[in-house]
C-alpha cells in the first residue's frame, strides 16, 4: 500500500493551500483551547473535580453519570475524536518530518484518544483513580496536536526553501 502522495509536500504547495491548512490548524487550536476551558469550567481540571463530574458528589448535590449519559458522549466522541486525528496525522504526514517522528506522533494521539474514550467508564463504574488515564489520554492528545501543529507550519511559513524548486525559492527556474 502507498503512503499517501509521497510526491505532495506542504513546503512545496502554493500560499493559497498553505493557507487553508493554516486556517484548519488554527481551528483546530480554537477547539483544543475551548474544550480546556469547557473542562475547566466543568470540573476545574482537578482529580476530585472529574471523579465529582462522573461519579456525582454529595458535596455539589451532583448524582453521577447515567449509563445513558456516557453512552451519548461516548457515541459522539467516538466518531469525532479519531477522525480528526485522522486528518491531523494526514497533515504532519504531508511534512518532511522523520518516518520515527511521525510514527511515534500517530501512535501517541491516538493512544490518547483511546485513553480519553475509556476513561469515563474506567472511573464511573470501576474506581476514581481512573481520573489519571483520563488526564495521560488528555495529555497525549494535547501534546501530539501541539507537534502535529507545529511541524506543519513550520515547514510551511518558517522554512522559506521549498523542497522541489532548487535554489531559488519560487517554483520557477530562473531566467536563461
């Protein structure tokens, strides 16, 4: 099976597709950065706020999540979260970024996402300490897209030579 287009790189496309990867990568950081805050404002990003948030408190008078309610975050997050990772991957690998880089980042994401998909079962109906696999999950998750990010603006708007255009720069060749 081929990887992808091996010939595509994002160095070498034009400024109006760097763009739109650009503009879905900053999109993609808007929605990173809102669901932190979301989760902070749910349960304040604390081992006891997240056991509260699943496991209901006598302290907020908060009853626990149903089996009902898990199910329909599970259902959602299980067909949005691995696609867009999927894309993500896609992204850092149209990069020139290592084989072991991309491998190790592809395996880490969606490790994370995994994590963050059992999680909520793991501490609703086994034991609370499962709060650390829901942190690690998050963690991976956050820390790959941060790389998955950087690596292809990076390449794209930093590294001014693009692979396929020699010396000059600018697609062209220069005049005889």
């Amino acid at each position: 099976m081929r990887n992808f287009n091996t010939r595509f790189r994002l160095r070498d496309s034009d400024r109006h597709i760097r763009l739109l990867y650009t503009q879905f990568l900053f999109l993609m950081l808007v929605g990173f950065l809102f669901s932190f805050f979301w989760a902070h404002s749910m349960t304040g990003l604390s081992p006891q706020g997240i056991a509260a948030h699943y496991r209901g408190s006598d302290a907020t008078f908060g009853e626990p999540m149903s089996f009902r309610e898990l199910a329909e975050v599970t259902h959602f997050h299980l067909f949005t979260m691995p696609v867009v990772f999927m894309i993500l991957v896609h992204v850092l690998y149209l990069t020139n970024a290592s084989h072991a880089t991309k491998v190790w980042i592809s395996w880490l994401s969606f490790a994370g996402v995994g994590l963050d998909l059992v999680s909520p079962w793991l501490i609703s109906y086994v034991s609370p300490i499962f709060v650390l696999t829901m942190l690690t999950g998050d963690t991976l998750m956050m820390l790959s897209f941060l790389v998955m990010m950087w690596i292809p603006l990076h390449e794209m708007w930093i590294l001014k030579q693009p692979l396929m255009a020699g010396k000059h720069g600018d697609g062209h060749k220069p005049p005889p």
